[in-house]
C-alpha cells in the first residue's frame, strides 16, 4: 500500500538525499559517517522531514529499527510491550538496535515520558533512541538531557536554497509520474506548505490523480474561500462556518491560520486584528495535542465570530 504513496515512494534513503539546510545536513551525516549515532531528539514543524532523517541516518548505517508514533500508540503499556519486545534482544547484524519514537511530545508527561526514560537506560546497551517532536518543551527534562536535541529550523539564509531543492524534487516526481503541471502553480502549492514537504507532494498526488496540475487546483485554496469564510463569521453564521469547515478539512490548519492572518487587515476593524492574532496563536498551539483537529478550528472560529469586529 505503502508505495501507492508518492511521500514513501519517494522518501529519502541517504542524508545526502535529505532537502535540510547545509549546517543541520552536516551533522546528521556526521553521524552516519563515524557510525555511531546517539540517543536523538529531533524538534522541528509537522513534515520537515525528522523521521524520514532518522531513517536516513539508519538505513545508511544498517541498523536494525522500528517506529513507533506516540500519537497513536502513547499509551504506557502498548509502549513498555513494543520497546520492551524490540530492544531486549540482540540484533541481527550484530550492532546496535534503535527505536524511532514519532510526536514523542504526545505522550503523557508525568506518566508515559518517565516510564520511556527508564527504558532508555535499562535498555542503553543493546538499544538507542530517537525521538521526534513537534514542541520540544513538551518533552520532559530526563529526555532532553539524555539526548542530543537537533531542531530544524530554516533561517532565511537558508530558505532559497531548500525551496530551490525540493522545488527540482517536486519536478522530478511529477515527471516520473508522468504528470503534466504549471511550474507557477507548483511554486504556489510549495508557498502554502512550505515547509511542510509532506504536504507538498501528498498536495500534489491529490492533485496530479487527474494527470495534469494547473491553475485549476487554486481555486479551493484561493482568497475567494476565504472571502466566504470571513462572510459567515461577519454574519454570525455558526451553521455555515461549520459547513466551510468540513468542506475544506484537508486544508492544512498552520497554512489556514496562516492565510487568516494575512489576510486580517482586509476583514477586520484595527482594534480586532490582535486579538485575532491572539486567537490564532492559541489554537495553532493546541492543533498539536487535540484528537479532532476539525473541532479544534470550528472553536477557534467561534471565539473570532464572538470576540472581533469586522469592517
């Protein structure tokens, strides 16, 4: 199933391969170059590519892994079974074992990150860890100090050449997928996401399914949906907003806030644009711990309804 997906399909296997800016590319592939890589914590955005570097790292290394994602499977006794089951027993080829923890900033904090801290030492010998996270101050202390924290970040010195690189990838995967597509329009999907590669090429295999990307595949993300939306807050229309809302549940929340944002000036009164930015901000933070991230935006535009004025 998993190579129906164009983001598994095409998932990087090497570090070299990894789009990340030259400095934080450096040490990664510093690791894989001594072969020893230690206990990590990677911290960056949703789809930036901290999982796939951690498969990178040790496929290149050939070391036997398994991924577990805490959103998912957090629960303390899933968690003790499933590490305990993997790093009690001796690897295949003989080095060392490694467990890939995904949105370790999931689990419980007071329960679920001591018990995981515990399994670290206990298992130290035979087992590393590599934890990604979204939030790193979400990770206890115990975790952080017992590994190497990488954050992925891209400054705007770096931003042209990593856009510029996953802009060719983007070309080849179409290309190879035999696509046709709007080199403009594909830049406008890559600004939306950006940095969100996952996004981008799952955004393109949506769009690509027809076999060709053109301008066409703007209009639902374009400022007339958001014109609409901003209509049915002004108007206090509850009903209709939750419609908008379902109707456009896979827009991504950090582009939709994003585009709200921007877009403030033109919707609403001045003493209103903060208190929405306010708002935002809030609900953008909590997008990464709720179960239903659909309920999470109809309450944030229900307080935008209530709290701000519009023009």
């Amino acid at each position: 199933m998993s190579e129906f997906l164009w983001v598994e399909k095409y998932r990087p296997k090497t570090i070299s391969d990894c789009v990340l800016p030259q400095c934080t590319k450096k040490v990664f592939q510093e690791f894989v170059d001594q072969g020893n890589i230690p206990n990590l914590l990677l911290s960056g955005g949703p789809g930036v590519g901290k999982t796939t570097v951690a498969r990178a790292m040790l496929e290149e290394v050939g070391s036997d892994y398994i991924v577990i994602n805490g959103s998912m499977n957090g629960n303390i006794d899933t968690l003790r079974n499933e590490i305990m089951q993997f790093a009690s027993t001796v690897s295949f080829t003989g080095g060392r074992k490694y467990v890939i923890l995904d949105e370790a900033d999931y689990l419980n904090a007071n329960s679920t990150q001591p018990a995981l801290r515990n399994f670290m030492e206990e298992f130290s010998n035979n087992c590393g860890f590599i934890l990604t996270c979204n939030f790193k101050n979400r990770i206890i202390e115990p975790l952080h100090s017992r590994c190497s924290v990488v954050e992925f970040n891209i400054t705007k010195e770096d931003k042209v050449a990593a856009a510029t690189d996953f802009f060719n990838r983007c070309q080849d995967i179409l290309t190879q997928e035999s696509v046709e597509f709007d080199k403009k329009v594909l830049s406008c999907v890559m600004t939306t996401h950006f940095p969100d590669w996952r996004r981008v090429i799952n955004e393109l295999q949506r769009y690509g399914a027809t076999g060709r990307i053109d301008t066409g595949i703007l209009v639902n993300s374009g400022e007339s949906s958001i014109k609409e939306l901003m209509q049915h807050l002004k108007g206090k229309s509850f009903t209709e907003m939750r419609k908008w809302v379902a109707q456009n549940s896979d827009v991504d929340t950090t582009s939709l806030f994003r585009r709200l944002y921007d877009m403030s000036a033109q919707y609403l009164k001045p003493q209103s644009v903060p208190q929405l930015v306010v708002l935002l901000a809030d609900y953008q933070y909590k997008s990464a711990f709720v179960a239903d991230h659909e309920i999470n935006i109809v309450a944030c535009f229900t307080e935008i309804m209530t709290d701000c004025e519009f023009v």
